[in-house]
C-alpha cells in the first residue's frame, strides 16, 4: 500500500506540472496572437515618409553599357571585354603546343595592370539556326509546288500534241521531233521534282533534330572572355577634361588595348574579339537572372515593347520636351491653316467684286447703246 501511495503521488505531481505547463504555453501562445495583432496594425498605419527612398539604379554597380563599354564608378571607370576561343591544347601537335605556350607568354607580357579572366556557360542558341532551316524549307517547298504545276501543264501540252498527231495521221517527222524534246524536258523536271523531294526531307529531318535538341538544351557552350578596364585618373593630365572628352578617350585607349591583346591572343592560337554592346548587356543579364536570359535572350528584347513599356524618371523631362514641340508645331499649324483660308476668302471676294464690276459697267455700256 505504501508503494501505491507513493506512486499515486507521484502521478498527480507530474499531472499537476504538466497541467502548468500546458496553462503557461496557452497564456504565452494567447499573448504572442495579440502582441502579432497590434504589431501588423501599427504596421499598416506606419508613416514611411521619413524613410530614404532610392533609386533601384543605386544599387547596380555600374552606371552605363554603351559604346562597347561598360561605364562604372561616376563615368570614370571603362571596362571592355575579350571573348576568346581557343583549341584542345592536349590533343594539339607539339609544335603547336610550343608556339601556343610562347605566344601565352607574349600575352602576359601586355598584361600591365590586373585583368579578369571569366569563364562561364550557356546553353546553345540555336533559334538562328532553326529560322534559316524554316526559311530554306519554304523556299524548297514553294520551288517544289511550281516545278510540279509546271510539270502538270508540260505533260497535258504532251498529250495535247500526242493527240495532235493522232488526228493528223502521224505523218509529220518534226511532230515527232517536237515530241521527243517535250519528253526529254519532262524527264529532266521529273529528275528535279525528285532531288527537291529528297531535300524537303532532309531539311525536315534537320529541324526536327533542331527542335529536339532546343528541347532538351543540349550540352551548354563554355564562354571564355578577358575583362579588361581603363580608369580616368585627372593628374594624369593637364587640364580638366569634359565628360564627352573623357568617353571619347577611354574609346581610344580600350581600342588600343583590346587591338594589343587581342594580336598578342592569335600567336597563342586563340581567337579573340571585343564585345559589342548587345553582347556586354547579355553577359550582364545572364549574370544576375541565368534562367530568365536562356529562355527570353536579348534579341526577343529588342523585338519587344520593353523600352517603350518602361518609363524612367530621367525621361520625363524628354516626355515634357517633346510633348511642348509637339503642341506649339500643332498651334503653328493651325494659324498657318487659318491665314490660307482668310487668304482665300480675301481672294474670292476680291474676284467676286471684280465681276459683279464688270457685269456693271457691261450694263452700262448696253444702255449707252441704246
């Protein structure tokens, strides 16, 4: 009985904690809601007008892409980039191995202050491919619908002549003459109806593997590219330059480098060239949205509304400019269509009063006669 005792106390002990417990967990859990409640309520009628409200364009790191130039740090930074493309150095002849490893070291040696090299991958663009296979397609096939139809109507002209001969009796030879050439040139377009057949299949099955391996993304094309920059620095000069002076420098100088590297590339066997604009503002958005640029790429962009759509705030002031020309050239127009049309109501009148005149002084006249 004793051990009964102690072990029904026990029970009701841990019973009565775990009732606490529960108890303070609701009591917490009731003022958390409410605490949550008055915090989401003060959260809707917050003034947030003393906060600092920013350009999104403050928080890109550079200012401009232009001119094949990407612009940073207020207009004084240049950066152009070099994509290159090189060949399997391991499975190349060891004569090309050395003169390779030579021209590197000659490209090193133009390298003055630090450069970037960036490595990177997308997928295969075959989009450009598959409009001309399209294009080659309907052309194959609108050849292939005339050359049929000409064929159709060189075949019933045949028959025609066949006919022809028949009535006549088939005494004539240059009837049979005529005939065999019409049957030769019937031969050589069946010949040619033929060829552009094979080629329509051909060119179907190539797009079929086109879409295919759109599909699927195929395996992904390694982008090799060199970053290189030039930074205006104002002692290095000795007067003040202007903004369009200082871009029409930098112009010059990247020009100069980018032409240095890029011979010193080709000794190595590399190919290189300097990226254009549209090129630069592509690398840049498949930097921070990778998805979104494989599935929507820049061409689509510029074939979009997208810089029509979107209004930045250093537009309203181009907005304002060219609506107020656009309304003085109408206020222009029409005093000039007024003035042409007083004009010619003062030219009417002025004509009608000369013939009402010479009416008059006809009249006149008859009566002087009489």
């Amino acid at each position: 009985m004793y051990i009964i005792d102690k072990i029904t106390q026990v029970l009701v002990i841990f019973l009565v904690i775990l009732l606490a417990v529960f108890a303070s967990a609701g009591v917490w859990y009731i003022r958390m809601k409410r605490r949550r409640k008055k915090t989401k309520l003060s959260d809707d009628g917050a003034d947030y007008q003393g906060l600092e409200r920013r350009n999104a364009l403050d928080y890109v790191k550079f200012d401009d892409i232009r001119d094949d130039m990407i612009l940073a740090e207020n207009n004084t930074r240049f950066i152009a980039v070099l994509r290159c493309q090189g060949f399997d150095f391991y499975y190349g002849h060891i004569a090309e191995q050395y003169a390779a490893q030579n021209g590197y070291l000659g490209f090193l040696n133009t390298v003055t202050k630090p450069i970037t090299y960036r490595q990177y991958t997308k997928a295969v663009d075959l989009e450009h491919t598959q409009d001309n296979y399209a294009t080659a397609y309907n052309e194959i096939q609108e050849a292939l619908f005339n050359l049929s139809e000409d064929y159709k109507a060189a075949k019933q002209r045949l028959r025609e002549k066949e006919q022809d001969l028949e009535k006549e009796g088939g005494s004539r030879q240059e009837a049979h003459l005529e005939i065999s050439c019409m049957l030769d040139h019937l031969i050589s377009m069946q010949r040619e109806i033929e060829a552009l057949e094979w080629r329509l299949l051909h060119v179907r099955d190539q797009l079929a593997y086109l879409d295919q391996l759109a599909e699927k993304s195929g395996a992904p094309v390694s982008m090799e590219t060199y970053v290189f920059d030039w930074v205006y620095d104002p002692m290095d000069f000795p007067v003040e330059m202007t903004d369009d002076e200082i871009a029409e420098k930098a112009k010059e100088e990247l020009k100069r480098l980018a032409r240095q590297k890029i011979n010193a590339l080709s000794t190595a066997g590399v190919k290189a060239y300097r990226c254009t604009t549209d090129e630069l503002i592509d690398m840049v958005r498949r930097h921070f949205q990778p998805l979104s640029s494989d599935r929507y790429r820049m061409r689509n962009v510029g074939d979009s509304s997208y810089y029509s759509d979107i209004t930045f705030m250093e537009g309203k002031d181009r907005l304002k400019k060219a609506y107020d020309e656009e309304l003085t050239l109408d206020i222009v127009r029409a005093v000039n269509r007024e003035f042409e049309d007083g004009a010619e109501r003062t030219v009417g009148m002025e004509n009608a009063g000369s013939e009402t005149k010479g009416k008059g002084d006809g009249g006149i006249a008859d009566d002087k006669k009489r």
